[in-house]
C-alpha cells in the first residue's frame, strides 16, 4: 500500500502541475552603478511549480562569494555591491516535474566613472602653430566634457583646439569630465606656454682677451639673442659634449663656461646648442686660441702639465 500510495500521489502531482511557459530575469534597477546593491530576479511564468532554478552567467554556472549570493529557493541573486567585474550575461534555467526553460539572456553592464581624466597635449606651442588638447576619463555612459582656460569656461566636448597660438593662450586649462547618471566628476589640469623659436645663438668669450697657458682664466658665454628664450644650453668641444671637472666649471644655467686656469689642451672649437620647448639651435664654431706664457717651444711643451 505504501508504494501504491506514493505512485497515486506522484500521478496526481503530475496532473496538477502546468509545464513552465517562459523564464525571465528582471533586475531592481534600470541602470545598475557601481558600489550600488542589484539584484538579479528570476520570473517564472505558466506554472506555480517549479523544483530548481540554475543561476548562469556568461553560458557557465554563476560562482557565489561573500559579495554574490542566492535567496534559499535561488530565486534571486543579489549583488551587494556590485562591480564593473560582475559584467556579462546572465541567464536563469528554471525546472519541473513537466519542463525546464531557461531565459533570455540579460547583459548587465555596470555603470561607472568618471575615472583619471587626463589631458593629453604638449606643455608648449610655437606661436601661430596650432595645438589640440584631448581630455579622456574612463566612463559608462561616455561622460560631457567642459573646458576651462584659467578658470572661465571655454568649450565642450572632448577636444579643445587653439587654431593660431598666440602669447595670450599661456595658462591653465583645466577638463571636468561628468557623468549624467552618476552624477559624479573628475577633472585635469594642463599649464600651456606658447613660445618663440630661438632665432640666434653665439658664443662669445667675456674675459680676457688674449689667454695665456696657466696663468689666466677663461669665460665662454652662449649668448641667446632675437624673440626665442633658451630653456636649456649644451656645449661642445670639436663637436663632442664638453666635459666639465675642477678646472672647467658650467654656469647654473649653462650659460657660460669658465677655465680656471686656461690650458693649451683648451685650444679647440667651442659650440652651444640652446633648446627650448618648440625649437633648436646651435651656435657657429668660436675657436679659442690659448697662447704659450713664453714664447720658447720648451716653455710651451712644459705649460702643457699646468
């Protein structure tokens, strides 16, 4: 009797039990952000019973963590918070006795931002050159961009182009980037100079006149002349970098380069190249002449160890 009875109430289970029509997954929020708590809702439609829901994500079953986790009938998995990681598409496969469905997929995408703006763009424009700035942060949706040139708004959109540079584009640009649905912003700041290439570069030697072999000093200078200002100098010697030691000394700047005292080793071509952001340039050779303290050969030969 016991078996009978098992097998009749197997057979009426069966006549009251409707096959699963359609499974969807229905989520809490339109529009899940990041480190914001989503659940994920399994709908069940034509039957009230159903023995087992299966949670998949991306075609393969949904791993559970600390920050993942399922209701006790696995009807729902909530996501507390939930991350740009949990990205992809989530399914559910619901069973009965009669059927198993499983449901469309729902592609969850996280959004987030905006993140790290940065702009890209050179620290100096040569004057009527034209220069583009690019703002970019990471977003979801794609964030607006706003344009600041020291603190008055300028411009929208991603990139700001200065067509002709002029001395009065020097400053501070600055990005906001926003994101409508979080609500949220970063912003980057550029400083911009717009310079003059440098047009002439001479070396001139200051003091004294006539160098004598251990006895005086020397000083070359590199003189930057016309509208260009130098941001750096480098000398050469026959046309290889200067080497400087206790004897020959650089300027703070590189300006100018002492010998103390001069030797006749020193005789040489003396060049500078003075640099700044948008230009170049190297001076024509100056030959020092470092002449003998006596006018013997034998003198000349000795002053040489000085």
């Amino acid at each position: 009797m016991p078996l009978l009875f098992s097998k009749e109430c197997l057979i009426l289970s069966l006549l009251f039990t409707e096959p699963i029509t359609d499974v969807n997954v229905k989520p809490s929020l339109a529009q899940p952000i990041a480190n914001q708590a989503l659940k994920l809702t399994c709908e069940v439609l034509g039957s009230q019973t159903v023995s087992s829901r299966l949670w998949l994500k991306d075609g393969q079953p949904l791993s559970t963590s600390d920050k993942i986790t399922l209701s006790v009938d696995s009807s729902v998995v909530s996501f507390n918070p939930v991350l740009q990681s949990d990205n992809g598409q989530y399914q559910c496969k619901a069973s009965n006795p009669l059927s198993e469905v499983t449901s469309a997929g729902y592609r969850l995408e996280v959004i987030y931002g905006p993140e790290q703006a940065s702009i890209t763009a050179p620290h100096s424009g040569a004057k009527g050159s034209s220069i583009t700035f690019t703002c970019l942060a990471q977003s979801l949706p794609p964030c607006h961009y706003t344009w600041y040139f020291n603190e008055t708004e300028t411009a929208h959109g991603s990139q700001f182009e200065i067509a002709s540079v002029s001395n009065a584009d020097s400053g501070s640009y600055t990005c906001v980037a926003w994101n409508s649905v979080t609500g949220r912003n970063t912003s980057a700041v550029k400083e911009f100079i717009a310079s003059v290439p440098i047009s002439n570069v001479a070396v001139t030697q200051s003091s004294p006149d006539l160098a004598i072999a251990g006895s005086t000093a020397v000083n070359l200078t590199c003189e930057v002349s016309g509208l260009g200002v130098a941001d750096s100098r480098l000398w050469m010697m026959d046309g290889q970098p200067l080497s400087n030691n206790d004897r020959i000394t650089l300027s703070a700047d590189n300006s100018t380069v002492s010998f103390n005292p001069v030797l006749l080793s020193d005789n040489g071509a003396y060049q500078c190249t003075a640099s700044n952001p948008v230009s170049s340039q190297t001076s024509d050779a100056y030959r020092l002449v470092v002449n003998c303290k006596y006018q013997s050969k034998v003198s000349c030969f000795f002053d040489l160890s000085l």
